[in-house]
C-alpha cells in the first residue's frame, strides 16, 4: 500500500506540475503565438532553443540549471540580491526547471495549432471590427482547443514524469523537492519492490488515462477536424 | 448615404509584381474590378481594406480618409466601416450561422435581433439556416452567410473578392440573383472583383479594366465594355450592353419589343411589365455588318449605325466598333469580310444581330 511518504510524494508531484503547467501556458502561449506568425529571422534561434529540452539529457539541463542558480550563477546572484536566496533544492526553484524543461511540450503543440489555424480566421475577424486582442480570445483561443487541451495534458504529464533535472536542481528533500519519480528511485534503491510497484502503477494508470482521454478527444473534436 | 467619389491610389512594389493605380470611383453602384489571375484586383481590394499594408497609399470614402501615407494615417482594417466577403467563405467554424452574423454587431455595439437582420436573412434566402453550423452547409449557402456577414454591419462600403469564383456554375446561378437583388435594396457601394465577364455583365454599373497591376481602362459598363483598345475587345466573349426599357410584347411570336437610345429590338419575350428597365447584352460574336438593307433576312433586328473604329488583330479578324445613336456596339468580322466590304471608320452600314441576351 502507499505509505503516508508516498502519499505527500504524489501531492507534491501534483503541485509541481499544475503550477509549471499554468506558468508555460502564461509564457508558452504568447512565445507559440509570435514563433507562428512572425517571419523574424529570430524565429530559427529561438525555435531550436524551446526545443533543445527534447534531445538534451536531464542531467545537462539539471548541471547548467545547478552552476547559473547556484550562490556563484547569473541567476542566483540576481535572486540573492533580491533577497529570496538561490533556487536549487528549493521548491520554487524545482519549479524553474520544470517550467524549462518541459516547455517545449506546451509550446510546440500551440505553435503547430496556431500555423493551422492560418491568417484567413484573423483577416475575417478583422473586417468585423474585432481588435487583435479580441480576436486571440473570442476566435483564435476556440480554434485551438485542441492544440490547448494537447499542450496542457503533455506539458503536465510530462512534468509529473520528470526525473533527472529534478535530482540535480531539487534534491530529494522530503515534502519541499522529493517528487514521485524520485522516491520510486528512493525504493527501488532501498530494494522496497512492493512500495515501487505501488507508486509506478500509479503513474503509469495516470498517464496512460489522460492520452487515452486527450486522443479520444482530439479524434471527436469538430473544431480539430476541420482544421486538418 | 452621400455620393462623394472614393479615392484609391495604391503604389506597391514586389518585385516581379508591382501595383499601381490612381482611381476615383463613383460612391454608389457596383464597381466591377475586372481583370486576370495576377492582375492585382484581389490585392487593390486587400489594399483598400487595409488588410494588405502599403507603403505608399491614399484611400478616402464618404470623406473619410482610411489611409494617407503622406500623412502617415492608417487607419486599422478593424476600425474601418467595410464589408468584406472572401472567396472562400471564411466564417467562423465555432460559431452558428447566426453566431458568425452577430460577430460584427456584437462589436459595433447594436442590437444583434433588430429588423435589419432579419430582413438580410430573407433577402439572402438563409433565413432557416441560423442554428446551423458552417460545416453543415453547402458552399452556395456559406457564402450567402459570409454575405450577409458583410451586410448587416451597414458598412460604407462592401469589398468581394471572387465571392462566386470557388462555387459551380449551378451555385452561381443560385446566388447571382441574390446579388442583383442586393444590389437594388441597398444603397451601400459595393467593389467586386472577378474575372468572370459574365458576372461584368451582370453585376456591373462601373467597370475598372486591369492589367498587370495597372488600370488599363474605367469607365461606366456600356461606355468600358464598348471600348476597342482593351483587350477585353478581342476577347471570343466580347460584348457590349445596352440599357433598354420594355416597350411591348406580341403574344403571339414570342417576342419583346425593347427601346433604347436608338431604336428597338426584338428579343425573346420577357416576362416584365411595360416600361421596365432591363440590360441586353450583345455578343460581338454575333453582330454581322451589311452595306445595304437587306430585304430579306432570317435576323430580325437590323439597324443603321456609324463605323467608329476599327481594329485588326493581325489573326484574320477584325473588331469594329459601331456608333447607333448614343449606345456602342462591338462586332467580330473576319478581316477579310472588313477588306471586301472596305469598311472604313465614319461610313454608315447596317448591323444584324442575330442573338441577344436579358441580363435583368
């Protein structure tokens, strides 16, 4: 059964990835938007860098992540400065990574959503009198539900299936940075096979149920049909 | 609804394509925007509508400046009092058909069920298509609704680029009607652009010939269509149209009589009341030229008219252009029938035309 460990393990896992997945959408959805329409020459740079966390290891990530927010790191010296101490082993700073990490799960799919969607939706609302703000919310924001739906259920999974950048940038502090992941290891090591199990068909049910409920989705979706 | 001009001059430059026109249009009436694939009348009508930015540009309507580079005004298309319907329907694939028509008027901030609406749902025939939603129309349908989209906004001015171009010739036929009927009930001045001459035909009061991204000729259609030196002159589809009022009928041949500025014709009998104006289109193709008065001839309508110019298209044919009364008339005759007769400009000859058309 899951212990009381397990059980604050999953909660935490579950705060982790909420909060990183609101936050991506916050900044991957304006980033998606400007990669899809701009022709900057930009473009090309930036693309490469949202992407770089697929092929990447964790463990480069998690090193780079570790050295720029460290005492002696652009970014620590920045947060010490502002008096909030450097990030590593900290929650928030748990938060940092994921965000990066799994941001190209929640950008690409809205990049690729926002391109279908193409210029004539825009160039029609235009003629009605809608502003470009408009426009985002009340006809770019409904034909992308699915490219949402996609990018919030991966960018989130994805999070809750993180394991090397949170070793090396969170630690395996108790309730502040031990994720799932990370406590099956702390199992596995321990050779406590029974209490792993237990963990590792949680996820694995989970995952499995949400992409098994995003593709049925997207399968049914008039929107998404029609934008094929 | 004030009929001062509007205003478009447009410099653009592309590289192999380039855009440069300097037009005043009348302020009411349809505007035909005729030319090719390439010409650049679908980007004149993005560029009046601000969809296509210009560098160099001036656009005024109603007195209302929409772009003045010089001045460095652009007015954004979403502030700008137009109607636009594109040539694929473009309607919002989320929204109801009535979803898609309160869109505009959400935002313009007017009653979304007034009788405005309602009367734009019936004349356009879409009446019983408001809950629907845009996939589960036909093409003909859609963009009826894209139309009545434009419409109910009462803009200043309505924009339609190729609205029949991606629909079968059965669906045009569907929706031309629609147009025309538009066309009399509302008083909002509409640019069109097609590269259909029946559509010209049809829908036009005002015609702007171009090519190559530069306006070869514009003028009011029977003036424009008569027109020698376009190249719409030596077309097989060549034709002029004269504005003709319904004078009488004789029941028992089949037969209208129709006045115009210079005679009568004949034409197959018109179902429409005495003194009603229509438009007659006149196929180049099928006016033939004789010296004489014939005596005895199978075409029915035989008039006397003045050569006013002549061309050769060094292929064998010859278009003439005929002066009766006030109204122009094109003819295609071979060059040899021109060299026989020695036709030759100010003579007077007689025309038959054999075939006529009722356009409205």
């Amino acid at each position: 059964m899951l212990s009381a460990a397990d059980i604050a393990t999953l909660w935490l896992t579950f705060k982790v990835a909420s909060i990183a997945t609101i936050l991506m959408l916050l900044f991957g959805t304006p980033l998606a938007w400007w990669l899809a329409r701009t022709q900057s020459r930009w473009k090309g740079v930036c693309n490469a860098v949202v992407a770089l966390p697929l092929v990447l290891p964790p463990t480069v990530l998690g090193f780079y992540l570790l050295v720029l927010m460290g005492p002696n790191g652009v970014i620590g010296k920045l947060t010490s400065e502002l008096g909030l101490g450097t990030l590593p082993f900290t929650f928030p700073g748990l938060i940092v990574a994921s965000v990066l990490y799994s941001l190209p799960f929640v950008v690409q799919p809205l990049q690729a959503t926002f391109t279908n969607i193409g210029k004539q939706p825009l160039e029609a609302a235009s003629t009605l009198r809608a502003n470009p703000l408009d426009t985002f919310f009340s006809v770019v924001m409904p034909l992308a539900k699915p490219g949402f739906l996609t990018a919030i259920i991966l960018g989130f999974t994805h999070t809750v299936g993180e394991f090397g950048v949170v070793l090396m940038v969170g630690g395996n502090i108790p309730d502040k940075t031990r994720v799932v992941s990370v406590q099956i290891y702390n199992h596995v090591e321990a050779l406590e096979y029974n209490e792993a199990h237990w963990l590792a068909g949680c996820l694995l049910s989970f995952s499995f149920t949400v992409l098994l409920v995003l593709y049925s989705v997207l399968k049914t979706h008039p929107v998404a049909h029609q934008l094929k | 609804m004030t009929l001062s001009p509007i205003v478009a001059r447009f410099q653009l430059n592309y590289g192999a394509f380039s855009l440069d026109v300097d037009l005043t249009l009348p302020g009411c009436g349809v505007t035909v925007l005729f030319g090719h694939s390439g010409s650049g009348k679908t980007t004149l009508l993005r560029c009046i509508a601000g969809l296509q930015y210009t560098p160099n540009g001036y656009f005024e309507i109603n007195g209302k400046v929409w772009q003045d580079s010089k001045e460095g005004i652009f007015v954004p298309t979403y502030k700008r009092s137009l109607g636009y319907v594109f040539q694929e329907a473009n309607l919002f694939p989320h929204l109801t058909v009535l979803g898609n028509l309160q869109f505009g008027l959400k935002r313009i901030g007017k009653q979304s069920n007034t009788t405005d609406l309602k009367q734009i749902l019936e004349l356009l025939g879409i009446s019983h298509l408001v809950d629907r939603m845009p996939d589960k129309l036909s093409g003909g349908e859609r963009q009826r609704v894209a139309i009545a989209r434009a419409l109910v906004l009462k803009p200043d001015i309505l924009l339609m680029d190729e609205p029949l171009a991606s629909l079968d010739t059965k669906r045009k036929q569907e929706i031309l009607p629609y147009l025309n009927k538009l066309h009399q009930q509302t008083k909002i001045p509409n640019l069109y652009v097609t590269h259909s001459q029946q559509e010209v035909a049809q829908l036009a009061d005002y015609l702007v010939i171009l090519s190559e991204g530069r306006v070869l000729a514009s003028g009011t259609l029977p003036e424009t269509l008569s027109r020698i030196d376009v190249p719409l002159a030596q077309d097989k589809e060549a034709a002029t149209v004269w504005d003709v009022r319904v004078a009488e009928h004789d029941a028992d041949y089949h037969l209208t009589t129709v006045d115009f500025s210079g005679g009568t014709l004949s034409v197959p009998a018109i179902n429409a009341e005495i003194g009603t104006s229509l438009r007659v289109l006149i196929h180049a193709r099928d006016v033939s030229i004789v010296l004489e008065k014939p005596t005895a001839t199978s075409i029915l309508n035989v008039v006397n008219a003045t050569i006013s110019d002549i061309v050769d298209d060094q292929c064998g044919r010859s278009v003439v252009q005929l002066k009766i009364g006030k109204q122009s008339l094109l003819a295609h005759i071979t060059s040899k029938s021109a060299q026989l007769l020695r036709l030759n400009i100010g003579m007077t000859v007689f025309v038959q035309i054999k075939g006529t058309s009722i356009l409205h």
